[in-house]
C-alpha cells in the first residue's frame, strides 16, 4: 500500500499563488525552488504548487479541471470560512449552496482552480 502525499497544482505566477494560498490557508509555505513551493497542512497533506512554464515534461493543463475539496464540521463552520475568504477578495464560483450532501460553495484560486467547501448534512 502507499499513501497520497500531495497534490500539485500548475500555476502561472509562483509568487502571486504563493501569496493566494498563504493568505487564503494561513499557512507559510516552504520554498523548494523559485518554481515549487508546498504548504504542509494540518492532517500532513501537501498541497504544492509549480509554476507551469518549469513542467518537464510540459503540461497544456490550466485551471478548472478538478476540485480541492475541503471539510468543515458544520454549516456554521461553512459561513465563517466564506466570510473570511470573501473579505480577502477571493472570487466565487458558488454562493454557499444546500445539495444532497449537506451545504457547500466554491471559491477559485488566481488560476481559476476550484477549491470547494463543504459540510455534510
């Protein structure tokens, strides 16, 4: 067996998406190279990011195909994180929303990667 480690996302500005996900996770990356940098989250997941034009083998991939999701514990919980992050300017792609799941929204990174908050229930 293995164990998922991270996830890495393709970005066009290192600094401005370093910025972004500082801000937006309160978290200080680590600086691996001028083109690499990894946010080392709570549960141990890296969440990394790569400036696109240093890809070897490069990579037509942009933002948008895929989704970050994560968890809160309640809608309680939904309501402050969209709060904060609508307070540092973060673009919306979905208001909070109820679905068959439980309440969730969708907030986009410079890139226009999706990151998705949800609470079951």
């Amino acid at each position: 067996m293995f164990d998922i480690d991270s996830i890495v996302l393709y970005v066009e500005d290192i600094s401005r998406s370093k910025k972004f996900y500082a801000e937006l996770l309160d978290c200080t990356p680590r600086e691996l190279s001028p083109t690499f940098v990894s946010f080392e989250l709570p549960a141990g997941f890296k969440l990394e990011l790569k400036a696109r034009a240093a890809n070897q083998p490069p990579s037509a991939v942009t933002g948008g195909g895929c989704e970050i999701c994560i968890k809160v514990p309640d809608a309680a919980s939904l309501d402050a994180v969209f709060a904060a992050w609508r307070s540092k300017g973060t673009d919306m792609a979905q208001q909070p929303t109820r679905v068959p799941y439980g309440l969730t929204f969708v907030a986009l990174d410079p890139d226009a990667h999706r990151i998705r908050v949800f609470a079951e229930g």
